[in-house]
C-alpha cells in the first residue's frame, strides 16, 4: 500500500497506464489459475482435491467464526 497522496504527485495519465497494464494481465492470469486448478485435479484426483477443498472451506469459516466472536465483545 502506497503513502496517501502519493498518486497524486504522479504524473498526469500514469494510473490509467497501471490500471491499463493490470488490465492486460488479467487474462494470462485467470489462465495460469484454471490450468493450475485442471492439473491439480488430475495429479490428486476429484476426490483428493475435494477432500482438500472442504478442509481449506472448514479452515476459512473456524478463522471467520473467530473474527465474528471477537468482534462482537
């Protein structure tokens, strides 16, 4: 995260050139991530990787679960 003002000081057109170059990599991005998620399932197999995914689901919804409780004290 950048200090405040700090966009601000750049020159005129450079956030549209970064939001332009995020933009372009969005693509090659999603990809690289659904290849991944294809090869994963073939190496482990469906039942492995669902095996995986509900403990990474259960984990992600304990550490919510926790945030909730302490928050509401």
């Amino acid at each position: 995260m950048s200090p405040p003002g700090v966009s601000s000081r750049l020159p005129s057109g450079t956030g549209r050139a970064f939001a332009g170059l995020l933009h372009a990599g969005t693509r090659p991005f999603d990809i690289v991530n659904y290849l991944g998620a294809v090869g994963a399932v073939r190496v482990l197999g469906p039942c492995r990787m669902a095996a995986m995914s509900d403990r990474v689901v259960a984990h992600l919804d304990f550490h919510r679960r926790r945030l909730t409780l302490t928050e509401t004290r």
